[in-house]
C-alpha cells in the first residue's frame, strides 16, 4: 500500500500495541508489496537485515484483524528468538509455542511459535482468519516438513536468506504454489549501501595439524560419518544437510521436552 509520497508506508507507525523501533525502507517495501499481493508470498533478504520485523508486522496486523498467527521455525534456538521478538515489540498479544516443552494452540494465544519437526504432524489450525509464517522456509520444501503448511490459513508470509535447495525440487513443488512468488530479494549489495549491515572483509588462512591432531581429525570424520550414514539408511533421515540437522535437532527437543 502507498501513502502519498509514493513510499510504502509503516503499518507499526504509532500503533500503541508496538514498541519496537520504526520499520526501515525496505521492510516497509517488502510489507507492501506482500500487502498488495493479497497477503501472500516471499521475502528473501540476507542474515542480519531485519526480515523478522516483517513478520511482526504481518502478525500484528493480523492481530489487529482479530486472525492467529502461526509462526513456523526450524530449531528450538529460533523458537526461543521469535517468542523474544514477539514479547519484546507487541504489547498484550499472546504468545504460545510447540516445542522445547511446551505444547499450546491457537484456542488461547494469539500467536503461536512452533517448530516444524512438531508441526507437520500435528494440525496446528487458525480459529479465524490465520497467517502462516515460514522463517527460514527454504528448509520445508521436503514431502514430509511440507505438511506443515496447511491449507487453511490465508494469509501466508516466507521468510529466508537463501531461497534455494540444492537436491530437490521443493521450492517448486511445495514452496512457490503455497506461498506465491518472491516479492523482494534483499541482497548484500543494497543492505550495505543504505547501512543496514555493516562492510567485512574475508580472510581464509590455513594451518597445518600435527600428526596428532591429523590422526584424531580423521577419526572423528570416520565416527561422524557412520553416524550420518545409520540415521540416513536405517531411520529415513534426509541427506540434504539443512533438512539433516534440523531433523537431529528436532530428535533433541522431543528428548528435552
């Protein structure tokens, strides 16, 4: 939605259920732009630049629309981050989660946080209107995290860095027909021109082992490796190493709950 300078406007600007800070020019952009494609589609924007304020936004919005957010992630690390965010910048929402522990819905909370290792086998539904939010959504392109994204909910946000998998086709297949197209891709380039990252340079030096420590490095390998290949060949896990990790640190937040 444009105000009348042209610019896409702040819809957290003085809302008294927000306290966080304004939305920077391209948040406000990719809000936008998700706005006027009816609520759905992509955002793809580098680590660091403020994608999950986007999705405040889009949750609030909701909220003030009386709908439930569903907020899906890919470890207990991010689930713990969005409850953070979500507490830290709206005021009076309430603020469930599935997984690490707990295990709420969207009856009492207004937002729930899940992570997709418990949510694509539980039906975690919107009571009204619902927004899906996929933070790192690259990673649910597989047949069975893909279930996560369920049907009934209307509104629907994808968040991600890289929007990209490099051994299936799960952004066609799954992805692109429930979220619609990427709307802005948010780059280095244009973060670093207009100060939102800051400029690094990348070194890589090399060190030598000693036969020690070549010794110990390649058995470590070898222990890991059969590891991967037991859970890979004997319990179905994936070989695509983000879906890999994310079903192990799933495993470990089943255990701690």
């Amino acid at each position: 939605m444009l105000d009348n300078d042209d610019e896409y406007y702040d819809p957290l600007a003085d809302q008294p259920t927000y306290r966080g800070r304004p939305l920077r020019a391209w948040q406000k952009r990719a809000y936008g732009m998700w706005e006027d494609n009816k609520y759905q589609g992509v955002v793809k924007a580098i680590t660091g630049s403020g994608k999950s304020l986007v999705g405040v936004a889009a949750v609030h919005t909701t909220w003030q629309h009386a709908g439930k957010s569903l907020i899906l992630v890919p470890s207990d690390s991010l689930l713990q981050q969005w409850q953070k965010v979500l507490r830290e910048n709206l005021v009076g929402i309430r603020i469930g989660a599935v997984g690490g522990g707990r295990n709420d819905d969207l009856r009492d909370h207004d937002v729930v946080v899940a992570t997709v290792q418990s949510a694509h086998r539980r039906e975690i539904l919107p009571t009204s209107l619902g927004l899906l939010i996929a933070d790192e959504a690259h990673r649910y392109g597989s047949e069975s995290f893909s279930l996560a994204l369920r049907g009934q909910y209307e509104r629907r946000l994808a968040l991600s860095g890289s929007y990209e998998r490099q051994l299936d086709d799960g952004v066609e297949r799954h992805l692109a027909p429930y979220f619609g197209p990427v709307l802005v891709d948010y780059g280095y380039g244009e973060a670093r021109e207009e100060g939102v990252v800051a400029p690094f340079r990348l070194a890589l030096v090399g060190v030598d082992f000693t036969a020690s420590e070549q010794t110990a490095y390649e058995n470590e390998g070898k222990r890991l490796q059969e590891a991967q290949d037991t859970l890979v060949n004997d319990h179905s896990y994936p070989t695509d190493w983000p879906e890999f990790f994310a079903h192990v640190n799933g495993l470990f937040v089943m255990k701690r709950g």
